[in-house]
C-alpha cells in the first residue's frame, strides 16, 4: 500500500519593506520555538536589519533564517506589502488598509487580485461578536498617553520623560515615572477598547485619579485626575439627547458630540475613538478660538487625518512627533511654545513602533492563541470573515469593494 507523507506546512515572517520601515513582526524568537512545537510545522524568518528582534536572536534558537521565502505556505507581516514583493498565489497576514477603500492603497489591493494572493486582514480577524482578535490598540494607547503626557511637561517646562523609544522595554519606561510627581492636570480621555486600556494602565501607573465627568466640569483637584469618555458620555441623539449602542453603530450620524462640554475645564485631550466620517467630531476647528478653551496638548492615538480631531493636519513621525496649531490662524507652528494660544499635536501614526519587542510579544501572544490554530483548520468561518481575496476574487465579506478593486 502506497504511503502518503503529509507536507510540513511553512509560515515565513518577512521583512517589512515600507519606508520609514517598521521594527515590529508577528512572533518572536521564542513564540518560534513553541509554536513549531505545538502545530508541527515550520518557520523561516526573512533577514532584517530593523527587526526589533535580531536574525540571530532566531538562528539562536534553532529557526531558520533565509532570503527564499518561495517555499512558505503563509507570509506574515505587519505592514502593507509594495507590490513588487508580493509572491504570487501566497497566502498573507497583515494589515492592508484596505477594507475602507483607502485611496492611497488601490494599487495595492488591485494588485492583491492580479497576483491571485489571498489576503488574511488582521484588522478583520473577529470573535463572534465582532470583537477584534489581533492589533496593538494596547500599545498604541500606552505610547499615545505617554507622549501626550510628555509633550505636556516639555511645552510647560514642568517636568521631564524620557521619549518612549529612548528606552528598551515597557518596565523600563515604566521605571522612569517613579520619580515623577505630575501638577494638578486635567484630562479627558476618549474611546473604548484596548487603545483605552492603554491608555488607562498609564494614568494608573502615574497615580492619576479618574473622576466623574460631572464634577470634572465643576470641581478643581489638588491632584492630576482624569475621566473617561465614551457611549452615552460622548454620544447623544440629536432628537432627544439619549444615545443607545446598537442604534448608534447602524446610525451615527444620527448623534452629536458631547465633547466640547468639557473643553474649558480639560489641560490635555488623549483621542482613542473609532471614527469613521458619518460620526460626529469631537470638536470643529473654529472651536479652538473660543475664549474658554483651555486644552493646550492634543495625543491624536488614532491619528485619522481630518478625522475626530479636525486639527490633525498630518500624521507625525516618531522622530519629530509633534507640531503646533495656532488658535487664530489655524495655521501649523513650531510645537513647545509656552503658551496657549498654540496647541500643541501628537499624531503619531505607528506608536507602537516605539516599544516594538513588547509590543511583538503582546501581538503574537494573541495570535498563537486565537488564530493559528484556525488558520490551519481546512475550513474556518474566522479566517473567511477576514480574508479579502482570494484565487483573484474579492470574498463575498467584502464584495463592496469591487469598484475599488477591480
């Protein structure tokens, strides 16, 4: 009887391509290691030299390193794949920025169907009731809140925390508030989700107490504080002032804004919503020239241009996070004036970048533990709800996009 020896399926993490390139990837050395163990298959790390994690820190560990990625069944990345390097017929992991037809990624996304890729978006991978599986939302806000709060010190002159990427770890950053003692701010943090989970274990680490937004407006504290705004705290019907979750999500545009009910009483916004452009703003740009407006530092965490916060005019850098808008003008100026006719933004668009091994492990943790397995299930409703193409086709999910890409 002829014996039928199953392929040993090969996942390979490739490099990241796109200019200013990412540090991050899908797995570390060590996630490697159980992972080959726990499915039985193979892994082949594509060489970098802005890896967070070093090509030996894999060959160290007995993973193989090699520019031939030709033999992998699966690719995972982070960010968008250029088009010159997508292998035909390969299927991917990474986030493509295409599911809200963003114009910059057409090519791209018509490319992903030339080349007959199957395209796995990890923004799509959802639990069953539409929570998401995979993101650095955690890290994101943590970066974010660090740098708002940063930011805020250093246009002051009030106090001094190192940059994020200046340190080597969380712990690390971590480490460098045990001597910091902030003034009495106030700030309003807005969105839900692990972006404000981020955000949230930094005012607990800082000993920034939450309050509730009713005394925040009337109440001045010897101590920094902070409230939480999201739901029915930011969002009320237009017609009778009341907001209800499953209403809001089928028609936002339905609602107003809540949020400028707390701008003269707030020193430093920390934006974490989802927006999409049929949600109100947070606020319209003329607003910034009301005479009671008192928010001087902006940390843009989900940095949509022109978006919730109508005053992001571009998405900063790492290395230069940071710009100024004047009140009166409107106008773009040098950040770190002390003054509050200038506020100053961070709009950062790849936070977690600046804490790329932990936010690595944090990512892979969870894609060992949800999707892996079903991604080498022969069939699973998870990975379909997520794939965008494939075999040349856009998925049924995600038909709305033919005229985008085709």
């Amino acid at each position: 009887m002829e014996s039928k020896i199953a392929k040993m399926i090969r996942i390979g993490l490739i490099k990241e391509r796109k200019a200013v390139p990412d540090k991050r990837v899908a797995l570390t050395p060590e996630q490697c290691v159980d992972i080959q163990k726990e499915f039985g298959l193979e892994i082949i790390v594509e060489p970098s030299p802005h890896r967070c994690y070093k090509d030996d820190e894999y060959r160290n560990l007995g993973i193989v390193v090699s520019e031939d990625m030709s033999s992998c069944d699966i690719l995972l990345g982070i960010k968008e794949v250029p088009i010159d390097a997508l292998i035909s017929g390969k299927t991917y992991l990474f986030f493509s920025h295409t599911k809200k037809k963003q114009a910059y990624n057409k090519a791209l996304m018509q490319a992903l169907i030339q080349k007959q890729v199957r395209m796995i978006d990890y923004e799509c991978l959802t639990h069953d009731d539409e929570q998401r599986m995979l993101g650095f939302g955690l890290f994101a806000g943590i970066v974010g809140a660090h740098n708002g709060l940063l930011t805020y010190g250093k246009k002051h002159g009030l106090y001094d925390l190192p940059h994020a990427y200046d340190v080597a770890t969380y712990n690390e950053l971590l480490a460098a508030y045990d001597d910091i003692k902030l003034p009495n701010l106030k700030i309003v943090i807005t969105g839900s989700g692990k972006v404000a989970a981020g955000i949230i274990d930094i005012m607990t680490h800082l000993d920034i107490e939450p309050v509730e937004p009713a005394d925040f407006i009337t109440h001045e504290y010897a101590y920094p504080v902070y409230i939480h705004l999201r739901g029915g705290a930011l969002y009320a019907r237009k017609d009778n002032n009341l907001y209800y979750r499953d209403d809001f999500h089928v028609h936002p545009e339905a609602y107003k804004c809540l949020f400028t009910s707390y701008v003269h009483q707030a020193d430093i916004l920390l934006n974490g919503i989802y927006w999409e452009e049929d949600i109100a703003r947070l606020f319209e740009k003329e607003e910034i020239k009301r005479n009671d407006w008192r928010i001087s530092v902006i940390a843009d965490i989900t940095c949509d241009v022109n978006g919730s916060v109508p005053i992001n005019i571009e998405a900063s850098k790492i290395a230069d996070p940071v710009y100024g808008i004047d009140r009166k003008t409107l106008a773009k100026v040098p950040p770190f004036q002390n003054t509050k006719d200038v506020i100053d933004l961070m709009a950062v668009d790849n936070l977690p970048n600046e804490l790329p091994r932990d936010a690595s492990h944090y990512f892979g943790v969870h894609l060992e533990k949800y999707v892996l397995a079903e991604l080498l299930k022969q069939s699973s409703e998870v990975i379909e709800r997520a794939t965008i193409c494939k075999q040349g086709k856009l998925t049924s999910y995600f038909e709305y996009l033919s005229d985008y890409a085709y």
